[in-house]
C-alpha cells in the first residue's frame, strides 16, 4: 500500500509540540510495520521545509532541505 503524506502530517512527525505530533508518529510506525510505503511530491516537501524554516526552527528547516535537495 502507498500512502501520500501532506504538508501537515509531515509538520505533525517534526514537531513535537503539533497537536497531532502523537497521533501521526503512531500512525506512521502502524503503516511501517504493516509495510506500507509513503510518497509526497516536491511541492509538499518545498512547503514542510518552508514552515519548518518559519514556525520550528530554521535549524531543522535547513537540515530537512540539504536531505532532500536533488
């Protein structure tokens, strides 16, 4: 099975403090060891790293966008 992350869900694993951080780690590690695969496209990782730059810290923004730059 596949299953598309967004923005949001991305923002929720990152964050410790999104109200859905727990939430989204649980569903992540169900779907992991069920063997799902997850896929998102460019522009949603242009916007986690934009709002991770923005709202979480530029630090981790700036990490996120060296492991995914091609």
């Amino acid at each position: 099975m596949r299953i598309f992350l967004d923005t949001s869900g991305l923002i929720a694993l990152s964050d410790e403090k999104d109200r859905n951080h727990k939430k989204a780690e649980e569903y992540l590690r169900i779907q992991v060891q069920r063997g799902a695969r997850f896929v998102s496209g460019r522009n949603i990782l242009v916007e986690y790293i934009d709002a991770t730059c923005s709202y979480i810290s530029p630090i981790i923004g700036t990490k996120q966008y060296n492991i995914h730059r091609y």
